[in-house]
C-alpha cells in the first residue's frame, strides 16, 4: 500500500480534472424541452348505475397538458388499444415517446403498432404510478370534477360526459402550470359584462364576456356553442337534437353540433 496523497495535491488534480465549458442542462430544462413530443396514456375504470365497468382510455400530451383523446370500451384488448393509438396520432403527429403503465391490456400486437409508428414506448417501473404524473392527475381531476358526481347509466352516456368535459377542460378550466391559462389557449376579455355559463348540468361554471358573439362573428365554433347555453344558436339546437331520458340534462355531442353549424352556415 501507497502512501496517501498529499491534500492540496488531491484539490489540484480535482481542479484540473473539471469540464471546461458552460454547464449542461438540468432534468427539469430538459423536460422542459422535450415535453412536446411526449404523450401519455391511461385507463380509467368508471363502474355504471346497473355495477358494470367500462374502461375509459385516456391519452395526455406532456406539452400543454392537453386531452388529445379517449374513447370507451367494456372490454379494452390489445388490438383495440392499438387502433385508438392510430386513430389519436394519424398521420405523422406521432409523439416521440409514449409513456403508459405495464398493464396486460398492452399485449404484442400494441406494442408491434406504436413500433410501426415511430414512438419509443416507455413503459414506467412496476407499481410506480408517480411516474405517469400527468395521466394520473388527469383521472382524478376527472374523478373529482365530474365522475364522482354524476350516475353514468352506459357507455354512449359515458361518451357523451367525456365529450363535454374534454371541451371544458382543454378550453375553459385554468392550469397553475401554465400560468392560469387553458391547454388551447384562453384569449382575455377585458370588455364586457362578466356571464356565468354553466357546465356539466351546472358542477362546473364558465366565466367570459357577454361580447364572445360580436358583431364581426359570423358562425361559433362547436364548444364555442356548447360554452354558451343563453345564446339563440344554442337553443335551437337544443330543440333539434332528440334527447333521451338518461341525456336530458347534457348538451348534444361535438358532432352533431359540427353538423349543424355547417347547415346553418349553408343556409346564410
């Protein structure tokens, strides 16, 4: 054994040793840059009035905490998970990566289909849900918003609840995240009287100004529509659109608004 080097000899070598150059970046700028082509994936068991589960796959992008898609299932298999991942992303607004559990329902043929697509799975460490924060968060901000409060009778209801709360989560309720500011973006109004539009049959409110619909609007987008229950427009939709006994206190689908809107805007 060696005798032990002296100490200033040691903090030399150790001076002389560091990188020179301007430091490297930290997990958190590096996230930062890279949240964009990153998505995530979920599912979330929701049980019905008559005790059966439907499964509600959830998919998040990590850049602006935006719903990108979902859809519902009684019986979530390994080809269906792969067909709503071709249906989310078509054509080449594929993420980089894909960050989901290690759930059973993502078999080979899921796994062969996002490898097709370009994404680099990234499966997280078993029984660590902290690692898929933001689908999470999502769940159960859904849970707490809106699920916990309503009876869900089927799965067409079950869509049709996930479609009006999509519209208000991507364009009305506010994250801290980015800075009180919706994941599509949330112009401010700084004219106008302040109305409360009510949501979900009233669990959640939408304030905004009464000039949304100004004069130099010619047609409002669907959830523009679906925002506003005291316009015109809204009211006659409602009366065109057949709803049933389990519906009648929800607002018609994205769809079929989309529809009428472009019938209105043929007919003027």
């Amino acid at each position: 054994m060696g005798r032990p080097a002296h100490p200033w000899r040691t903090a030399e070598a150790w001076v002389c040793g560091r990188r020179r150059g301007p430091p490297s970046q930290g997990w958190r700028t590096f996230l930062r840059n890279h949240a964009a082509t990153i998505a995530a994936i979920d599912l979330c068991v929701v049980p019905t009035l008559t005790f059966e589960c439907l499964f509600a796959f959830l998919v998040v992008g990590h850049g602006r905490r935006q719903l990108l898609w979902f859809a519902v299932t009684r019986h979530p298999t390994a080809e269906w998970l792969a067909q709503q991942i071709v249906e989310a992303f078509p054509w080449n607004t594929s993420p980089a990566y894909l960050v989901r559990d290690n759930d059973g329902a993502y078999g080979q043929a899921f796994t062969r289909r996002i490898r097709t697509m370009g994404i680099r799975d990234r499966p997280t460490s078993p029984r660590s849900p902290w690692q898929n924060p933001y689908t999470e968060r999502l769940i159960g901000t859904l849970r707490r918003d809106c699920l916990d409060h309503v009876l869900i009778f089927g799965a067409r209801h079950l869509r049709r609840i996930l479609t009006s709360y999509s519209c208000y989560y991507n364009e009305m309720r506010t994250h801290l995240s980015l800075d009180k500011d919706t994941p599509l973006g949330r112009a401010v109004q700084r004219h106008g009287t302040i109305v409360a539009t009510p949501m979900l049959s009233g669990l959640h409110h939408c304030y905004h100004s009464d000039m949304i619909f100004g004069k130099d609007t010619c047609c409002p987008s669907p959830c523009d529509a679906l925002k506003c229950w005291h316009s015109p427009f809204y009211k006659f939709l409602y009366k065109q659109v057949p709803f049933g006994p389990a519906v009648s206190l929800y607002t018609p689908s994205s769809s079929y608004m989309a529809y009428s809107l472009s019938l209105k805007c043929s007919r003027t």
